[in-house]
C-alpha cells in the first residue's frame, strides 16, 4: 500500500488524504476532530483566526456582510479544501464571516501552530496553494452568478455544490438560510424551490430539500457549476 492510500484511510478530507503519511503524522498531534452545528461562526468579520478547518463532510459559508445588515454568500468550502487560507498568506484576519451551512465533523489546527507548519513547504503546502487557485476562481464565478443568471439556476448550482460537499441526498436547509446564501428576499427561494419541485428534481419542505435527480439539477443550472467543477477537478484531481 502506498503512503497515499494510508492517508485515505485516515482522513475524509482530500487536502489532508492526498499528503504523504510522513506529513500527516507530523500533524496528527496539534489535528483535532471538531462536531460541528448549523450555523456555528468559523470566523467573525475582523477577528483573529484562531483555528483553520479542514471540513469531513460538512460545508462552511463565506458570507460578505453590507453596512445595511444584508448578507450574501461568496465562496463555499466543504472537503475539498480547507479554512484558514489568509493564514497561508500571512494575515490573521478577514473581513468576510464563514458559518457551517450543513452541519458534520471537520478536523481543525490553532493557526498559530499550523503557521508554523509552512515552513516546511511540502505537500500540503504545494496543495494549498492550488485549493487557494481553485478557491479564488469559485469566488469570481460566484459574484458572475449572482449578477447574470435566475435564481432557479443559481438555486440549482448551489444545491449541486453542497451535494459534492456533503454525499447525501438530504440537506437540511431553512428559507432564511438559502435567501442568505443566494442574496434575495425569502419569496424567491419559495418561488425558485417551487419550480425545481414541479420539474421533479427535488422535493422540498420547510427545513429541508431532498434531491431526487441530480442529472435535472445539473441540466437546469446555470453554467458556472460546470465552470467551477471543472476547475477544481483540473487542479485538485490532477
């Protein structure tokens, strides 16, 4: 069995199972597995970063938060990839805020002690740096999204996102929690759930969404879901 095959075993996350075993057992002693909760605040807008997260199947949020109280969701981070990018640049802040979104473990560092990981530059530093690539094109897409195609495409794009995320066809998802994510009023969702619903691609009631055809969702949603996806299988699955 090779060193990468042994790490499999050891983590759900790909960043940490694509690492050589010798990393992660330098790491394994300062790693901790966390239970995470709907909506539980990874980081608050100007605050120190005290962890960076490498989600299991879980997904966190990025949330840009206006002067007026409105929030939108900029980037989504499941186990893929990881929190705690602005370390790797060294800053220990952000203006943005990441919440969980969907709710399950992830495995978190105190980012004093995984700066100090960097410095021996190996594999999971060489990893973060094309999630961190990969990271920055989600984003772009997102803010493209958000000012040029409907709401039900986007609705399907990010149920699609989460689905990757999370390996399951439940997802347990309030009105309020989606207008957030997709920066529109509560009717929307209502209007945009409903006419996915109708064609048979998901079932939704209050709280909750299960998706029953996910070839539909991928048919109906707009084109940055392939965009991103296919950006992050070139650099992350290459």
């Amino acid at each position: 069995m090779s060193t990468y095959a042994k790490t499999l075993t050891l983590s759900e996350n790909q960043i940490l199972a694509g690492i050589p075993v010798e990393e992660y057992e330098r790491l394994r002693p300062i790693m901790e597995d966390v239970q995470l909760h709907l909506g539980d605040v990874i980081a608050r807008p100007d605050e120190p970063i005290e962890y960076v997260y490498f989600p299991h199947r879980s997904v966190f949020s990025v949330i840009a938060m206006m002067e007026d109280g409105s929030e939108v969701e900029i980037g989504v981070i499941g186990n893929e990839g990881m929190f705690g990018l602005q370390i790797i640049l060294g800053t220990k802040s952000t203006p943005l805020q990441t919440i969980v979104q969907i709710a399950d473990g992830a495995t978190r560092i105190k980012a004093s002690l995984f700066r100090d990981q960097l410095d021996h530059q190996g594999q999971l530093y060489r990893s973060l740096l094309t999630y961190m690539q990969a990271f920055f094109i989600q984003t772009a897409q997102t803010a493209a999204c958000h000012r040029r195609h409907r709401l039900d495409e986007r609705l399907a794009r990010w149920l699609l996102m989460c689905h990757d995320r999370c390996k399951s066809d439940d997802l347990v998802l309030t009105h309020e929690f989606l207008a957030v994510m997709l920066g529109v009023r509560r009717a929307g969702i209502s209007e945009a759930a409903s006419k996915l619903q109708a064609e048979g691609f998901i079932k939704y009631s209050r709280g909750h969404i299960h998706i029953f055809d996910r070839r539909g969702l991928e048919a109906v949603s707009c084109e940055c879901y392939g965009v991103v996806k296919r950006e992050f299988d070139r650099l992350l699955l290459a």
